[in-house]
C-alpha cells in the first residue's frame, strides 16, 4: 500500500500541474455558480420555490462535461510521459499498483477540481435560498464522484490499449460522443420506430447499458422528483421503484466501474513497452 501511496500523491501533483485541467476547473466552476446563482434567482422572482429547473441544468452540465475530462486526463497522462512511465515499470513493482496508484491520484486531482466547483455553486443557493437545497449538491456531488470514477477507469483502458496519444484522444472523444450524445438518440430512433420490444423494457435496458443514463436516472429516483424530465421519466421512476432503483442502478454503476478498471489492470499488465 505504500507504493500506491507513493505512485498516487505523484500523480496527483502531476495532474494538478496541468493548465488544460486547472482551465478546465475554472471554467467549470463559474459555470455551476452562473447556472445556480441564476436559477435561484429565476425562481425567487416567479415566486417558485422548486430546485427542479437548477438541479436539472447542473445535472446536464455534470453529465456532459465529467464525462469527457474523465476519459481525456490518463490518455494524456498515460500516452505524454512514456519515458517515466518506463523507468518506474523497470523497478521491481507490481503493475497493478502502479495502476491503482495512478488511478486512484488522477481521481483525487480530478475530484478536487469537479467537486469544488459543485461545492462552490452550493454556497451560492446557500447564501441566496437557505440551507434547503444543499442534499441536492450533496447527492450532485456524489453522482459526480461515481462518474469520475467510472470513466478514469475507461479513459485508462482505451489509453494503455491505444498507446499512441492521437489514437486515445480520439477513441475517447469517440466513446464520450456515442455515450452522452449519440446513445440517446438511437434509443430515441427505437422507440418512434414502434420495436417489437415493449417500452418499458426497451427503455430499461438502455439505461443500464448506459452509465450516464443510469446515473441520470439515479438522480431522478434519489430526488423523489420526475417533473423536469416529462413524462418518459415518470414512467421510468415508476417501473424502477424507489429505492429497489436506486440500489439496482448503484450496483450497475459500480458494476461498469470495477469492469474498467479490471480490464485496465489486465491491458497494463500484457502492456510492452
């Protein structure tokens, strides 16, 4: 465990070194405090007390962006050092926790950075709204955590198998486009098509095929509140159930998350370098 300590708080400080991710966090952060200050501020002048619109605005900026970083980091990280990568590969480690440890120091710096924007727009519905609404950022905050986990893993696995940093740019970019963009859409395809697949099980399927839609979902379930996704997302709350769906979808997160990083242990291992 010392090793992966050693390897993780590297990592760390490699990552926060980076200008493109430091970039990224600024922008990031005064998104969120713009997205939350406004929202509050919306619904304090129309006299509406409900947190839907600004949970569902930060949900889909969370869902868009996290991704995508999550996945770019380690293809640079992992595809722009190779010479130190090899040198510490020739000392006598186990790969697994060099991975771990570069795993596990890439979360934190990209933690840290996602997180505290989330953090920041909660004090600001703090100051203006009150207390109320923090469990809202709170389970933000948490969903957050679990896609930054779920895709570092995937990002470490299409760089080690791609090796070459163009080839894993472009393979993420490709995933996170199919995943966040195109994915709903041919769901979308099948169910205006009329499939022979009743609805509800189409759509269910989907939504654990897809981790983004699972965590999606989550949200919905966890808030108690359907309304800012119309009518589909009640049926889906419906058929799910309360927290029966909550655990399912949980479990399905963590399931394609440990599946990542597993295939990225066993891709690290065979790596050649």
């Amino acid at each position: 465990m010392r090793i992966v300590r050693i390897i993780a708080f590297r990592e760390f400080l490699d990552a926060l070194h980076s200008r493109w991710l430091f970039g990224f966090g600024v922008l990031f952060a005064v998104l969120t405090i713009a997205i939350s200050a406004y929202g509050v501020s919306a619904a304090q002048s129309i006299e509406y007390r409900g947190f839907s619109q600004v949970s569902a605005s930060l949900l889909n900026l969370i869902l868009f962006t996290v991704p995508m970083v999550s996945m770019i980091l380690p293809a640079l990280s992992l595809t722009t050092d190779e010479e130190t990568l090899l040198i510490l590969l020739t000392q006598p480690l186990d790969r697994a926790q060099v991975l771990i440890g570069k795993y596990l120091g890439m979360a934190g710096a990209l933690g840290s950075t996602l997180l505290g924007g989330i953090l920041l727009g909660g004090l600001v519905v703090l100051v203006q709204a009150g207390p109320g609404y923090l469990a809202s950022f709170l389970l933000l905050m948490l969903l957050t955590a679990m896609l930054i986990g779920l895709f570092l893993a995937l990002g470490i696995s299409i760089a080690v198998f791609s090796r070459e940093r163009a080839r894993a740019m472009g393979t993420c970019l490709g995933v996170w486009f199919f995943v966040v963009i195109l994915y709903d859409l041919l769901v979308f395809g099948l169910t205006v098509a009329g499939p022979a697949i009743p609805l509800k099980t189409l759509l269910l399927t989907a939504i654990v095929l897809n981790p983004v839609d699972a965590i999606r979902v989550l949200y919905l379930l966890a808030v108690g509140n359907n309304s800012f996704v119309g009518a589909t997302g009640a049926v889906i709350a419906q058929a799910m159930g309360g927290t029966a769906g909550i655990l399912l979808l949980g479990a399905v997160t963590l399931g394609w998350t440990l599946a990542a990083l597993a295939a990225s242990i066993l891709l690290f291992k065979r790596l050649d370098l």
